[in-house]
C-alpha cells in the first residue's frame, strides 16, 4: 500500500480517537453517573454510596436553621431480642443483617438513643430514598393551606398542563397523593430492565424528570387500586414547583428546614434541568429525620407553630377508602398488607402507628400513644432478594421497642407508689 495511504489512514485514525476523547470527555460527568447507577447498590459499594451520594450527583443545597434546635438525651438499652414471623433473633444480629447506618429513639421528647454504624456519623447525610416522599407531602399540605391550588379533588392536569395525553391525564391530584393514579409502572428495584431501574438510568444520564412522567401510560382507573408507583411522587414535585414558583428546596427550606430548628444541612439530587428527584433523593442527617417524624408526631405543629396544617396530618395518615385499607386486600398490589393514606404507610394491626419508609430499609415509624419516633438509616443490600424478612424484621424491632418502654414506664410508675 502507498506510503500517503497509510499515512492518510494514520491521520483518520488518529482524529476519530480524538473525536471519541472528546466525547468521552464532554460527557463523563455522566457515564460516570450511569456507572454509579449500574452498581449503587451492589455489596461492596452500598453504604458508600448511600452516604456520598452528593458526591457523584448535581443537588440543590438545604442550610441548617438560624435557630437549630437539639434534643435532650437519655439513655436507653436497646430491647435484647426481637420476633418475627415466629422467629426470634438478637437485635444486634438484626441491625447488622439489615446493614444499619443510623438508629435513633426518641421518646417523650428526648433521645434516648443514637448510634451509628458502618462509616455514618451524626453530621452525615443520608439518602431517603422514597421517605422524601413523606417531605413532598407535607408540602403540598402547605401549599393547600396557602391557598395556592384549590383542592386535591382536582386533575393534576389543571396546574401542569404538559401532563395532558399521558396517563396522568384528568388524574386527580387526591389520586396521585394515594398510590392510585392508575398508571402503568414496575416498581422492582431487583429487576434490572424495570421501570424504576430505567428512570435510574435517564436521572444518570441527566435526562428530564418531567419528561419520563410524561412518558408513562394508563393501566387502571383511577382511585380504584393502591398501587405504588414512585412516579406518582415525582409528578407532586412537578405540581409544587408550578403552584409556588420556587424549587422544592427553596419551599421545604422556607415552611419546613427553618421554623423546623434543623440542626444540619442536607441536600436534594437534580436533574440537568434543576428538578428535584421529588420521589427519593433527598439526603439528611439522623437527628434531622427525627426531627420531621417528631413534627408529624405533634400533628404537624412545632414551637407554638402550626406548620403543617393538622387536619392535613389527620388525612395523610388515614386511608380512607376500601383500595387503602390494611390487611389483606384485593384492590392494592401491597403484599406486605400495609395501609397506605398522603405518602404515608400504615402498618397492619399498627394501633395508630404510621411510617415513612424507603428501599433498602429507611423509616421514620411513629407511635403517637407513646410519644415515640423511631428513625432508622440502612444500606441493606440484600433487600428484596428471595429470603429478605428485614421489613418483617423491623416491625418486630419497633414492636420490641414499644413493649420495652411500656415495661419501663410501669416500672417507673409502681416505684413512685
């Protein structure tokens, strides 16, 4: 072959190398993200990641409040055993197994115990996963309160027009609140080429928020069937920001993270649009969670201050209709037979408990008959695998709990007699 041939095939080569460096390099920031993405939750990488996430993705920034407030403290043992599915094991055998990061107790208004595992420590962030929910919740609530939309009785497409033709077309907003807006999605964190690995993916690849809920299509009528479909979340996030003009950082900063005395910043994950991941990329402190369930614990008030509208609170955490109800039931996809009202889980057989909960075992479980709160942070990477109890698992630890301080408190009793 003629030299200049060669050399002319050196030089093409040469620039298509150079192109593809250039790609590479214009776009690393997100296969670095996908890449994070592919392996967020393997073993070796889960409570890194769990801890870091701002780290390896754009966020919006929440700043402590002017006026942080702690909590007193005590000091109480942890129950010895827990029991579920009549089984029992040592508490300390669960709260490794489950992958524990973070567990607080508080107890008629002081903590009565924190503890951090695995690297966590009471100035690091935490990611929510769908807890936030819990969050964009309360906000709407506020929002109503305000006045800046009319009812939740009315379709989301009112307030977010560009939802028109997707399957959240004429959805009430009370719907979408309530896990029922009939919208086709596969929730399954295991399986790989699910609906919500594939919003994974695109959130790593910077792609719209707003765009993927458009994408989604109707499967049931609405208000008929509790089926949890994060998305459901994502687009409250997308009617908040619409109604009140502002991030949903900046509302939670103003009606929430301020008045609220949090004593730490947090963060909230972004797409490249600035949209909040509305369903679960929030990332707070232990005490600062603890701060939140005490919140919903004093009926949404905090400091003589009504924060959250109580009625709000009332709704959010009573389902209020057959397809929501507890137990076994043949209009909700839950398995787990829990109740489900505002972006809030009832448990069965709870007497009056309610909980925020996240994948890989988060939870803000509150028992309002024993003024008690419960926050617990995890990167347990074995959840919903084939043999995974740890949601079984911890209703039996909150359940050792309470029967704990209930033995305590009347210990206390018969000893002032």
């Amino acid at each position: 072959m003629p030299r200049k041939i060669l050399r002319k095939l050196g030089y093409g080569a040469l620039a298509l190398l150079g192109i593809v460096m250039l790609l590479i390099a214009l776009n690393y920031n997100r296969i670095d993200r996908l890449l994070r993405v592919n392996s967020l939750f393997d073993e070796e990488n889960i409570v890194n990641n769990f801890l870091h996430l701002e780290d390896y993705f754009p966020y919006n920034s929440l700043t402590k409040s002017v006026s942080p407030y702690q909590f007193p403290k005590g000091n109480m043992e942890l129950p010895a055993s827990i029991a579920y599915r009549n089984k029992t094991m040592s508490t300390s055998d669960y709260l490794e197994e489950t992958r524990t990061t973070g567990l607080l107790i508080l107890h008629r208004d002081s903590i009565q115990h924190e503890s951090y595992y695995n690297g966590h420590t009471e100035t690091t962030t935490h990611i929510s996963w769908s807890v936030a929910k819990s969050f964009v919740s309360a906000m709407v609530g506020i929002a109503l309160e305000e006045g800046l939309f009319e009812s939740i009785e009315e379709p989301i497409t009112k307030y977010v027009p560009e939802l028109t033709g997707s399957g959240y077309d004429g959805v009430r907003i009370k719907d979408i609140l309530q896990m029922s807006s009939g919208v086709r999605f596969n929730e399954d964190y295991v399986d790989f080429n699910s609906d919500i690995n594939r919003f994974g993916r695109s959130f790593a690849l910077g792609s719209s928020l707003d765009d993927f809920c458009k994408s989604l299509v109707r499967e049931k009528e609405p208000g008929t069937f509790n089926h949890y479909v994060s998305i459901d979340t994502q687009v409250l996030g997308m009617l908040l920001k619409r109604i009140t003009g502002k991030t949903l950082t900046a509302y939670l900063q103003e009606k929430i993270w301020d008045p609220l005395g949090m004593e730490h910043d947090a963060q909230w994950a972004i797409d490249n649009d600035g949209m909040e991941m509305a369903l679960g990329g929030l990332n707070v402190t232990l005490r600062d969670y603890a701060k939140f369930g005490y919140l919903y614990l004093k009926n949404g008030k905090y400091n003589e201050q009504q924060l959250v509208p109580a009625n709000w609170v009332q709704h959010s955490i009573t389902p209020d209709a057959p397809h929501l109800m507890p137990g076994a039931n043949p209009n909700s996809a839950n398995k787990l037979e829990f109740g489900y009202g505002y972006q809030w889980w009832i448990p069965p057989n709870g007497d009056g408990a309610f909980m925020a909960r996240g994948i890989y075992n988060q939870y803000i479980y509150i028992y309002p008959k024993m003024d008690l709160v419960i926050v617990k942070n995890s990167a347990n990477h074995r959840f919903g695998r084939m043999g995974d109890f740890s949601m079984q698992q911890t209703l039996g630890f909150f359940e050792a709990v309470v029967d704990q301080l209930i033995v305590e408190e009347l210990e206390e009793e018969r000893i002032e007699l």
